[in-house]
C-alpha cells in the first residue's frame, strides 16, 4: 500500500517545473536590440532644418543689397568746389609769385600736366615764344597735357579745365581780372591759387578768401 502514493508524486512533481523553464525562455524574447535602432532616423532630420535655413539668409541679403540703391543717386548730387588759396602780391610781382607757386606745386608731387596759369596782363614768356609759332601747335601742347601750360586773359576761355589753376593778376585792362577770375574758378577741379593784390581780388572773388 504504501508504493502506490509515492508513484504519482515523483513522476507528476518533476514534468510540472519543465513547463516552467519554457514559460522562463519566453521572457528573452523581450531583448531583440533593433528597439534602439531606430534612433538612426534622427539622421533625416538633420538636412530637415538646413533647408528653410539658406532660404531664410537669402532674403536678408537681398533686402540689404536695395538698400545701398537710392544712396547712390545721392551721391553725385555734392559737386566738390576748387579751395581757394591767395598770394598777395603786387602787379609787377604776380608773375613772379605765380611761378614760385607753381615750383612749389612740382616739388610737392603734382604733375605738371595738372597746371594751367593764367595772365591778366603781359602774357607769360613761354606763352609768347610758343604762339609765335603758331597758335596750331600752341594749341596742341595745350592738349597733349604733358606740361604746365600758360595762357593769358584773351585766350583763356579755350584753355580746358585743370585740377589746379594758378592766376597771375599782373595788370591788363580793369575789367581782366573781374572776367579771368570767375572764368579760373570753373576750370579749377581742385585748387585756384590767385596771385595779385588781395583787395581787388577779393572784390572779384567774394571777400574772406
């Protein structure tokens, strides 16, 4: 009598805990690691913010570039008037003073093709001995620009504009200055230096020169 209870709870007792190492197996399954993978689709964001990025830099750009636009027209609205600059000096001196200024303008750099000098009385030296050859090729020297170039009262007005315009008031009829003195301003780009007696030409000029 006694076998017969002991049968059913050996064989009975150990089939029951293999089923529960298969439920235990189960459990792994869980662990499949393609779970975190899927943070490699971050990656397609990235070119995502890039592209309204280049879109949004563009416009600034050219916003900015109409701005400097109407700026330009503004510009060459400020013509640059000629300085001034006076040397008294007395009639029979001007010439005299005309041509120290003009050293001085040399030896501080500036070419000579930028000087024109203007005579109201006798003509300069070099402009009677080159019109006596003939105003043609007096002319031509004018226009070649390589040289300081001398004219008086009578023909300045087909001399051309020069950035610096010395004018010598050596004398001449009374109306020479009050005619060759505004006529120097206009062709003067940078500098008019007057030479003569500082009443007259501030009478012509504007006083305060």
């Amino acid at each position: 009598m006694p076998l017969l209870p002991e049968e059913p709870q050996i064989h009975e007792s150990a089939q029951g805990p293999r089923a529960t190492p298969a439920t235990g197996r189960t459990a792994p399954t869980p662990r499949p690691v393609p779970g975190p993978r899927p943070a490699a689709p971050p990656r397609p964001g990235r070119p995502g913010p890039l592209r309204p990025a280049p879109p949004v830099q563009r416009a600034p750009r050219e916003g900015a570039a109409a701005r400097p636009g109407p700026s330009r027209p503004a510009a060459p609205a400020a013509p640059a008037a000629p300085q001034i600059q006076l040397i008294p000096a007395p009639v029979d001196g001007a010439l005299d003073a005309a041509e120290e200024a003009v050293d001085l303008l040399l030896e501080s750099g500036r070419a000579p093709g930028d000087v024109l000098v203007i005579t109201t009385g006798e003509p300069h030296p070099w402009a009677a001995h080159e019109l006596s050859f003939g105003e043609a090729s007096y002319w031509a020297q004018h226009d070649a620009g390589d040289d300081v170039f001398y004219t008086d009262a009578a023909l300045a007005s087909r001399a051309g504009s020069r950035p610096v315009v010395v004018v010598a008031v050596n004398g001449g009829p009374e109306t020479a200055a009050a005619t060759v003195l505004p006529l120097a301003h206009t062709r003067a780009g940078a500098l008019l230096i007057v030479c003569g007696d500082p009443q007259q030409i501030n009478a012509v000029l504007g006083a305060g020169v």
